[in-house]
C-alpha cells in the first residue's frame, strides 16, 4: 500500500503543463510575472509560491509550474509577530522534513508520531489545529521573519496536513500552511531540506533576504541546529556589511 501511494505521489509531479490547464490562466501569469520580479534567483531550481490572496501552492522546477493544491493560511491574518498566530510573508526555506515513515492522517504533536489518526472531516477533529501525515518546518529568509522570536522555525511555522480538508481554499490555521493529506503526502516527496518557499500576498514589497540556510540533517539536536542557524545569520550579515 505505501510503495502505491509513493507512486501516486510521484506521478503527480509527472503531470505536465499542458494536461493541467496552465497555459492561459491569468493567475498563472501574475505568479509568473511576481517571481520573475522578485524572485528570479529562486526559479532555477525546485519551488514553492504560496499566493494568501488565492490560497494556493504553485509548486516549481526550472520555472515551470508543475501542480498547484489548495492551502489554508492564518484565519488571524499575515504577520510575523510572535504568538499572533499569523501566516508570516516572504522567503522561507524548508528546514526540516518530518514524517518520512508515517502513514496517511496520522496525528503528530510536537513533530512526534503518536500513532494515531484522524478522520478528515469529521467533526470529531474539527477546529483543533492537528497537524498530519507531513511536516515541512520553515525557516524565515528575511529580517523579518528569521531574527529573534520572529524567527518562523521558532514560531513553528510548518507547511502540513489537515483533517479540516474541506476548508481549504480559505485562511483557516493557526499560522501554518494546511493541506489536503494526500497532496501534503506527495509534496514531501518531491521537495528536500532547503528547498525555498515564497509566501506572497498582494502589497508586499521585494524582499531583503540575508541568508540561506545551512544544511539541516535529524542528526543535529535541537540545540545544535538552533547554533548553526545563528552562526548562518551572523555570516550573512558580516557580508552585507562588506557590501
């Protein structure tokens, strides 16, 4: 059962452009159009674009688009104050995976298995912000959303699965970028640690990226993936200063 489902999910990412309707779209053209503005130096490898305005993925590679899935962003709005249970905007990177042998809606908390699964859409789990199937933990890119307690990693700011499956498509989490279990299950496997992820909303200005981030493996405690961020950071800005 897991080898067919690895397959479905890898098959989705083998659906071309064509098939998939997105040529004429005029949504499709305005993301094309922010990231050729703003985020060019993203486009030639793989890529997330999370559009808030229409609550959807754009998921690239080499600047074509290759599916797009409904989300859910914060129903608190946009924001990288902490404990606002805000969606925060701009660029991010995935900088941990979690999940890899999980089955599909199982329940995680605190990025731990606990074995059990919900049901999507019953009401059993409703409005209790679980968090299934997948995690992608982000980090910010930006001042603004990878300083200090703005910081997205430590504000848990996670792309992930949803029971609330039928309210995708409009905000509805706590801060966190929800998705449908199935669709969460096979981006996980198209993505990898460092991979960016734009979170755009109409208004928001070109960014002042500092940093990518390092390279995040489960070998790495807490604490020492906390210290290699920091010393990341502190890298990125003496060479800004030089600048």
């Amino acid at each position: 059962m897991k080898k067919r489902l690895i397959f479905l999910s890898l098959m989705i990412f083998c659906v071309s452009t064509t098939m998939l309707g997105i040529g004429p779209d005029k949504q499709m053209t305005k993301v094309k159009g922010i990231i050729s503005e703003h985020f060019s130096n993203y486009a030639s490898g793989k890529m997330l674009f999370v559009d808030v305005n229409s609550q959807e993925m754009y998921v690239m590679n080499k600047n074509v688009v290759l599916q797009t899935f409904q989300i859910s962003s914060s129903k608190y709005g946009e924001g990288e104050i902490p404990n606002s249970m805000k969606t925060p905007l701009g660029v991010h990177f995935i900088a941990k995976k979690v999940g890899d042998d999980a089955d599909i809606n199982t329940i995680f908390k605190s990025r731990v298995n606990t074995k059990k699964k919900a049901i999507p859409n019953s009401q059993k789990f409703r409005d209790k912000d679980l968090i299934t199937t997948r995690i992608m933990w982000l980090e910010g890119g930006e001042e603004r959303n990878s300083l200090g307690a703005k910081s997205s990693m430590r504000r848990y700011i996670y792309i992930h699965g949803t029971p609330d499956e039928d309210l995708l498509g409009r905000p509805a989490s706590h801060g966190c970028i929800r998705m449908r279990n199935i669709d969460v299950y096979a981006l996980y496997e198209f993505v990898e640690e460092g991979t960016p992820v734009v979170i755009w909303k109409d208004g928001y200005l070109k960014p002042d990226v500092i940093a990518d981030l390092p390279e995040i493996t489960p070998k790495l405690s807490k604490k020492e993936e906390k210290k290699a961020i920091r010393l990341k950071r502190k890298e990125a800005r003496r060479g800004a200063a030089n600048l």
